[in-house]
C-alpha cells in the first residue's frame, strides 16, 4: 500500500530553518557515467512522481553530466518550484581532460550564477561545496558562499566529504546547514569523530549513496548489470578481486530482509533511517517502482539488535576494497591551508 504524500514525514536540517522530505532523491544516475544516457521524458516523469508522492528533496550538482542534470531538474520542477527543495552543488570540474577541485571566490560565485540559470530559478535551497579545495582556506570559500547567502542567490550553505576539522573552521564563517557524506551499510567511515562533531554544532547529515551505489538493492547481479561507461566499475569493492567477497555481505543483509518481510534496499534504508531524526539519505534510482519502494522504507521499523546484527555483516574488517576510486577527493584529505597563510600572500 503506498505511502500517501500527506504521509511522507518532514525533518529538519540544521537550526537555521530548512525542511525537507525524510527521504530524498539523488539525481545523479539520471544523466551520464552511470552507463547510458536516460531518456529525458522519463526522468522528468520520475521527479514529478517523486513530488507527487512526498519526496520534495531533489540532489543534484553542475558535474553531473556535466551540467546536463542541472537543466533536467529544471525542466521537471517547472510548475512545481514551490514544493520542492533544490540541492545543487559546485568545486568539481575537469580541467585538461583530469578532476580539479576550486574553492576561489570568483569561482564560487560563477558556478552559483550558471547553476541558477540551468536550473531556470531565482535561489537554491541547499548550495553545497561538492569537495574541498585543500589548496584555498576553507574560510575564504566560505566568505563567498555567505555573500550569496546574502545576496538572496542561496538559502543554506552545505560541505560534502569534509573532515571534522574543516567542518568546524568553515561553521565559524557561517552556518553549516549539513553534511553530505557517503554512508551505508559498508560504509561508516565517518561516525566515529564527523557525526558527532555535525551533531555538536547543530548540522545534519545527507547520506548519499545509502543503498551503497545499488550494490544493496541488487547484490551479486548489480556487476553484471552495469553497462560500460560507469563510474562503478572503478571503485574498488566493485573490482572481481573483492566483490567475490564482498557479496557474502549481501547474502546475510538478504536473509535478515527475508525475515523482517521487506527488500533489500528498504532494510538498508530502514538502517540509516534509524541513525537519527537529523538525517535524510538521498537514494538515486531511474525507475518509478524503486522510487516507491524506497519511500516504503519509512515504515520499516528495527529494534537495536536488527540494527547491531546489520552493522556486524557488514563491519569494516568485512568489507574488501575502498569504497571510493578517488580517495584523494574524499574528506580524509579535505584540511586547507590556515586563514593566515593567504592573507600573507
């Protein structure tokens, strides 16, 4: 029985007033490196159904495609602007063919300028720095995105992949209203010091990759599935090497869903559901029936042994490979230079 829109819970993120949907939805797979392009009419179709049914948190960034999903979220929110919470992000591009991360002011306010015009809207919701420019002083990315605070060009400021440190000097500029990090099942790199420090300051967390890019929603089958030309087949838990043994993982995740009466990715879900009221995952799918069973999700309860028994299948000594193929561009090398070092210059 599907959940009514009315029904879909709201959460908070972060004290300085943004609500969104409990669950969202990550656009990514909807444009390119996730195999072939999708047809446009049906992921328009999709975003709207998603809104239609109570999924008002729509994730996207200008590198998506690039820029192609930008342009496509803002074709399917026309009409709609007033329901929807947009979340868009920027520091990632190519440069000579290789992934270059920037933080410099001009470029803050560039990506925001043509992100804004891609997405045919007045403000984003949920202005993110995509990864961190370890070269800049995260003080000086972030006194640009408060002037487009300011300037009415963005409601709330966010950091993805940030370690502890940065997270704290960038909150101390202006207020950090989440955290987007990687966060499953197989992947909890960051409770030990980035939650608590989110949880210290008053931020939230947007998981993204919750269902551990489709590997808990298909298990063994997601590897033949994907299609040549995606990311995926980089990373490497995905590489023949370990996903050998790291689809015995699944297996267990599978029999404990059998029992609970739910699929996969609706335990996986459930799972990151029940790690705080100040979260909202961002599941990415291109399919309408996947859309609704993750909304399902919301209603699988689990008590605090399913949550300790699912955490021990898939412990960190379980699980071979890293779960990134750009490790460098992840929060465990995101600490920029001190505020001083740049004034000196």
């Amino acid at each position: 029985m599907e959940t009514p829109a009315s029904e879909v819970p709201r959460v908070k993120l972060g004290s300085q007033g943004l609500e969104v949907s409990r669950i969202g939805l990550g656009c990514r797979g909807m444009s390119p490196n996730h195999g072939p392009p999708k047809p446009e009419p049906k992921m328009i179709k999709l975003i709207q159904h998603a809104i239609d049914r109570g999924v008002t948190f729509v994730d996207t960034s200008d590198q998506y495609g690039p820029h192609i999903n930008e342009l496509l979220i803002g074709k399917a929110i026309k009409g709609m602007r007033e329901k929807v919470q947009i979340a868009s992000k920027f520091g990632i591009s190519l440069k000579e063919g290789k992934m270059d991360i920037c933080g410099e002011p001009e470029y803050v306010r560039a990506c925001c300028e043509a992100s804004l015009k891609r997405l045919d809207i007045d403000c984003i919701d949920l202005y993110y720095v995509h990864r961190i420019d370890i070269r800049v002083p995260i003080e000086i990315t972030m006194g640009e995105m408060k002037k487009l605070v300011e300037g009415g060009k963005i409601k709330y400021i966010g950091l993805s992949e940030a370690c502890a440190a940065t997270i704290r000097r960038a909150h101390t500029v202006h207020p950090i209203t989440t955290v987007q990090m990687e966060w499953s099942l197989w992947t909890r790199d960051l409770e030990e010091e980035i939650v608590p420090t989110c949880r210290e300051l008053g931020i939230s967390i947007v998981p993204y990759s919750p269902l551990g890019r489709g590997f808990f929603s298909a298990g063994p089958e997601l590897i033949e599935s994907l299609a040549e030309g995606d990311f995926r087949k980089n990373i490497p838990r995905f590489k023949p090497e370990n996903f050998e043994h790291n689809k015995q993982i699944y297996e267990q995740v599978k029999e404990i869903a059998s029992r609970k009466g739910c699929t996969t990715s609706q335990l996986a879900l459930a799972w990151i559901l029940h790690k705080g009221d100040d979260i909202c995952p961002i599941p990415g799918t291109t399919k309408i029936d996947n859309l609704n069973e993750n909304i399902e999700a919301i209603s699988v309860k689990l008590t605090t042994d399913e949550m300790m028994q699912l955490e021990s299948c898939a412990a960190e000594d379980m699980v071979k490979g890293e779960r990134h193929a750009f490790m460098w561009a992840t929060w465990i090398n995101s600490q920029t230079p001190p505020l001083s070092s740049w004034i000196d210059e």
